[in-house]
C-alpha cells in the first residue's frame, strides 16, 4: 500500500482495518455509518456484496454546521434480502478515485435472522 494514502486513514479510523457484526431480520433495512474526512477526496465503496445483501442507496452525512476539516460520514443503507439463518460478510474500502489500493477496509459481518416480528 502506497505510503502517502495511509495517513488519512489512519487518523479518521484509528487503524487501517475494522469490524462489526449484527444481526438483521430477512427484509429489513440496515445502515453502516462509516467515517469521512471532508475535502480529501476519499470515499467509501461496497467492494464485496454478497447476493444476500442489497444495496438500498449510499448517502453523504455532514455536519449541521460544516467546519474546514471535520469529520463527515458516508450511510449505506442495505436491506438483507437472502434465506434467514445465513452469516455473510459486506467489505467496504475507503480510496480516492484516481488511487487503485485503498487506505482502509471495513467488513461488517451480517447473520439474516427470521422475519422481523409485526
């Protein structure tokens, strides 16, 4: 990995790798919140996308009251649509678009439970 795109990353998510897990009924809508820092070109990708998982829309959050330099955060919203009882793994990268390794990697590690209860 190139040395110049690792700073950033590091400094908005602690390291260069992390996890989560949840559990999520069959159907329902779920969002990963992952953190950007504004203006330095990065944003997140879905790199992996299990058949289970479905992409709803990916939405920018900024603050209220932007400020030069603080912290943003990119919202996917998925909705898990495979067979319950199944455990699938969604990886996301964080890279610039002119960059072909990206500085970061999230996987959100998701178990598609039963029927959400009405």
């Amino acid at each position: 990995m190139p040395e110049d795109t690792t700073p950033a990353a590091r400094e908005m998510l602690g390291t260069m790798d992390t996890e989560g897990s949840r559990e999520v009924p069959v159907g329902q809508e779920f969002t990963v919140t992952l953190p950007l820092a504004g203006g330095t070109g990065y944003r997140w990708e879905c790199s992996d996308l299990p058949d289970a998982i479905a992409v709803v829309r990916s939405v920018p959050r900024v603050p209220s009251s932007p400020v030069p330099g603080a912290e943003a955060h990119q919202a996917f919203e998925l909705r898990a649509t495979g067979s319950a009882g199944r455990a699938v793994d969604v990886r996301f990268v964080l890279r610039r678009p002119w960059e072909s390794e990206p500085a970061a990697r999230h996987t959100e590690r998701v178990r598609i439970t039963g029927a959400p209860k009405a």
